[in-house]
C-alpha cells in the first residue's frame, strides 16, 4: 500500500476530496438502512434471531468495502478492497492488531478498578448453554462492528478529510461526529458524548501513527469485548452483550457511569488520557516505518541531462594535442663534451 501522504491537498483537489467525502458519509447510512434491512430479512426467513446483529454488521462491511472501493474508482485511484477499507498488507499487521487489543484490554480494567475495589458492582452468572453460545456470536458480531465503526470514522472518508483540512481538524471533526451519533444511544449523557468524543480521538492518533487501521481495530474490540462480555457491562448504554456474565454497577455516576456503563463515567476520560499517551510510545516504530516522509538528497539532482553549452562543447572540434620540448645542446659543444 503505497505511503499515504497527510498534507492537505492543493486548491484545485479539494472539491474532489469534499466530494468523496460527502458520498461516503452518506453512502454509510445508506448502507446502515439496506444492511439492517437484509438482516431482518433473513433472521425471520430462517428464524436467526440471535444472529441478526451479527448478520447485519456483516452485510454492512460488505456494503461499505464495495461503495469505498468504487469511489476510489470514480477518483481514477485504482485500489484494492483492503486498501480501500484502511487495511493494508503489511508483516506488522497481526502484531499491530495484538497491541490494540492489549491496550484496548488494559484500559477497560483500568476504568473498571476503582468500581470493583469500591464495592460498586454487583455480578450474577448465567451459566445455561445458551448462555456460551451468545458469548460466541456477541465476540464475533463486536469484532466485525469494530471493524465496520473503524473503517467508517477512521478509514475512507477520514482519509479524504485529512486531504481536505488536514490530520488534526480532520481528528476534531470526525471524533465530534463520533461522539455525536452515540448521544442518540440509550441513557446517553453528555458526559458519555464528551467521552466518546475522547475515544474517537485515541482511536484517530492509533490510524495517524500507523497509517493502517489494525491497531486501532484491535484496540476498539477489545475495549467493547472486556465492557460487555468478560465484565459483563454495558457498552455505550447497550446491555445486550453479556450473558454469561451479567454485572450492575452501584453507586456515584461519576465513577459507574450509570446505566450507560463506564462510558459515561467522569473517571473514564482520565483513563482515555492515559491511553493516548500508551498509544503513542507503543507506535513509535509503526509511526518511523509507515508514516514518515522519505528523506530527499539535498543539493542538484543526478539524472538530469548537463546543459547545452556543455554537451556542444565537447562535441565541438577537439584541441590539438599538447607537445612537450625538450631542452637541447648547444651549438658550440658536443654532447658528451663536458661543460666549460
């Protein structure tokens, strides 16, 4: 995947740019609609209730892959779908995917510590077989719609608004979007937008330091997977992810984040903070190897042809070659004759 550059681009590009990235935002909710539609469909074709969520986020990765890749096409940039989706091939990438997850895993116990150690939760096991198989469906619906939220925030139209306004409005914009589309989530407050806001800026810092969205896919999933399956939580205000374990948390809002989950807790922006810092140490190679700028040689460059003057001077007539002289006797003596 060739090196994508983050400098804004010239005058004449920008409304190309606007424009791929004013289609790709609605092609996203336009997916949302068709994808949700098809899911609906065949849950009560072949009564799959409990496969829906999965089945929808699949046909929405599909739809927005397809809809990026052809707008790539419409821009005369040919590209693959993994490049199109912000997934490039690379020897890091299944390594860089395994840092997200440590990160994302680490922060989520870090934001539920001070709940645990304080007395706050309050957790009952559901131990049925049904129980077990919705962890299996819950882990692979959250690792395809972390991978579908990245792509739509952090990959294609992120992409084309950094070509338009930069990486660090293109940071501001699409994190506040971010955060916006989840105050419409159950028992949202505008602590938990403001948190989210903060998520869609660790996540962006994970995409603008490696150029590939597998950190911060990672780092996505396993913050949701540790929320809602392994503590049992809400994740952004939705419940339905645990099942065997089943958690309440008791207590202040600002440590609990009530309802909604720790996502709305004040205590939660302090453990994003850190976060951002975690993520720039842990890419300091990702960030030398993928997104710096190749170093150009100072000085003239050495393919360019010599001058003109040059070259019709030495294809011009050639000199007469240099004749030495040598020193003679005189006239009045012999050569062997020894000096007077």
């Amino acid at each position: 995947m060739k090196a994508f550059d983050a400098t804004p681009s010239t005058r004449s590009d920008r409304p190309l740019q606007i424009a791929l990235f004013i289609t790709s935002a609605a092609w996203f909710f336009a997916s949302q609609a068709l994808a949700g539609r098809a899911a609906m469909g065949l849950s009560v074709r072949f009564n799959l209730s409990d496969e829906r969520p999965l089945l929808g986020v699949l046909f929405l990765l599909f739809l927005l892959g397809i809809g990026f890749v052809f707008l790539q096409m419409i821009a005369h940039q040919s590209s693959s779908l993994r490049e199109a989706l912000g997934l490039p091939q690379r020897a890091t990438a299944v390594q860089e995917w395994g840092i997200g997850a440590a990160i994302g895993w680490g922060l989520v116990v870090l934001a539920v510590l001070p709940m645990a150690l304080g007395g706050t939760l309050h957790v009952i096991f559901w131990t049925a077989p049904r129980a077990f198989w919705l962890v299996v469906l819950n882990l692979a619906m959250l690792v395809v719609s972390a991978l579908v939220e990245e792509v739509a925030f952090r990959g294609y139209p992120f992409r084309r608004l950094i070509e338009v306004v930069g990486p660090t409005w293109a940071t501001i914009l699409m994190s506040t979007f971010f955060g916006v589309l989840h105050a419409f989530n159950p028992d949202a407050t505008w602590i938990s937008v403001l948190i989210t806001i903060f998520a869609g800026v660790l996540l962006s810092i994970a995409w603008l330091r490696t150029h590939g969205l597998w950190l911060g896919w990672g780092l996505h999933f396993a913050w949701n997977a540790s929320m809602g399956v392994l503590f049992g939580l809400p994740v952004s205000g939705i419940a339905d992810f645990s099942s065997v374990v089943q958690t309440r948390a008791i207590g202040r809002i600002w440590l609990t984040g009530g309802d909604y989950g720790p996502e709305a807790a004040f205590f939660t922006i302090l453990v994003l903070a850190f976060g951002i810092v975690v993520v720039v140490l842990a890419t300091r190679d990702y960030a030398w190897n993928y997104t710096r700028k190749p170093i150009v040689a100072a000085g003239y460059p050495m393919d360019v042809p010599p001058p003109a003057e040059h070259t019709a001077m030495e294809q011009g007539p050639k000199q007469a070659p240099l004749v030495q002289i040598l020193p003679t006797t005189p006239q009045e003596r012999s050569v062997n004759e020894p000096p007077r």
